[in-house]
C-alpha cells in the first residue's frame, strides 16, 4: 500500500459523523482517494477506531487514529492502544484534538509513544503560545484550531490570521522541521489557498468535507487551491 504522507497535505478527521460511519467511512475514503489520483494532492483519513481497518484496507491513502493513549500492551481495558491501531493499518494519530484535549506533559507522552511504534504524530493547538509549547516535544505535524471557530465554517486563515502566522513563525524557531497545518471552519476551497499563504503547509477539516452534500466536488476544490499556491 502506498501510505507516505507527503506535503502538502490535507487531513480529512471523520470524527463520529454518522456520514463517515462503517460503510460510509470507506465510501468517502474511496471518494478522497479518487481526488487523490486525479490531483496529485496527499489527502490523509482519521477514521473511528473500528473503521480504520476496513479504511486503510480499502484505499492508497495515509490513514491517521484519531487519538492513542500512553498506555503500553497490558491491563487497560477500554483505552488506545498505539500497536493497536498500526496494526489495524494507521501510519499516524491525531493527539490532542479539541474534542479529546490533553495536558501538556501527557501531549509529551503520547508523542513519544507515537514515536516509539513509528505512528506520524499531528498534535492540535488552539493558539501560538501552544503551539510552541508543543514544538518542543518533537511531533511530527501540528495543526493550529481556534476551538471557537471548528464547525462554524468561519476559516481560521481569514478570521484570526494572526494566530496562523504567530503559530508558523514561533514552531519553525524552535523546529523547523515540524510541518504546520491549519485546522477550523474551513468549507470552501479558497479558505485552503488562504491557510497556505499565511505559511502553513496543508489543513486539518473535519465537518467541511463530511458534512458537505457534495464531498468530492469540495474536496476537489480543496485539492486545487493547494496546487495553485
């Protein structure tokens, strides 16, 4: 299976929409991947747990976890484990979504223990001074999401640009090679081209793309505005 991630990138986070459940999942990832092709564009798929084997089994794409825990094999009912969901097929995990928030010294955990089977760490920041505190532990990727603005569909990139280029500019001093994303509200295609003038090198979207009536046609349009720029 071709799973490299390449940049730029964009991350599509099913979350646990109904319409990126079981079935559903493995359509839009077969939908994603179909842009994919046709684009050139590296487009990844965080799945539900249970989803991520039918996901990673059905398409080319780099599939992502959308958490793990800290926890190694061994006594832990009911928690994530990181051999687990690279067993399942994932090349990478999500860490610290707004949804499933960590503290700063558990971040540091989970990344390293990402690193420690090999997962691509993307670890979520709601602001600059975050973000920087998170550059320090080494992740492989951080996406910067205003919790305020998720699922709105008021883009970050025009609504608080401030906090994308802060978070760009105090990531790459401390690690230049972190790969910054951009993550919140984003719908249409221009908000992608905008998340990636301000610095960023791909997008984190979740509800913009699963909730669209028509996914392809927005996920084709995010994929566009990534090669224009």
């Amino acid at each position: 299976m071709l799973t490299k991630i390449r940049i730029p990138i964009i991350i599509v986070n099913f979350k646990t929409y109904s319409e990126a459940t079981g079935k559903k999942a493995v359509e839009l990832a077969k939908t994603a991947e179909k842009v994919s092709l046709e684009t050139e564009v590296c487009i990844g798929l965080a799945p539900q747990f249970v989803d991520i084997m039918p996901v990673a089994n059905a398409v080319s794409l780099p599939v992502f976890a959308q958490h793990i825990d800290t926890i190694k094999p061994g006594s832990f009912t009911g928690h994530v484990l990181a051999e687990s969901v690279k067993e399942a097929g994932a090349v990478g995990t999500l860490i610290n979504h707004s949804e499933m928030q960590l503290k700063l010294a558990d971040i540091d955990a989970t990344i390293t223990r990402a690193r420690e089977v090999n997962l691509t760490s993307v670890v979520c920041a709601d602001s600059a001074a975050v973000s920087a505190s998170v550059a320090k532990f080494k992740p492989n990727m951080i996406a910067v999401e205003p919790p305020e603005l998720i699922g709105t569909g008021i883009p970050v990139a025009k609504a608080k640009p401030e906090v994308v280029t802060g978070a760009v500019r105090v990531v790459k001093q401390i690690n230049p090679d972190v790969v910054v994303l951009c993550g919140a509200g984003l719908t249409k295609g221009e908000d992608v081209a905008a998340a990636l003038r301000l610095g960023t090198e791909g997008v984190l979207v979740a509800s913009g793309i699963v909730k669209a009536k028509a996914p392809y046609k927005v996920l084709l349009e995010f994929a566009e505005n990534i090669t224009k720029v």
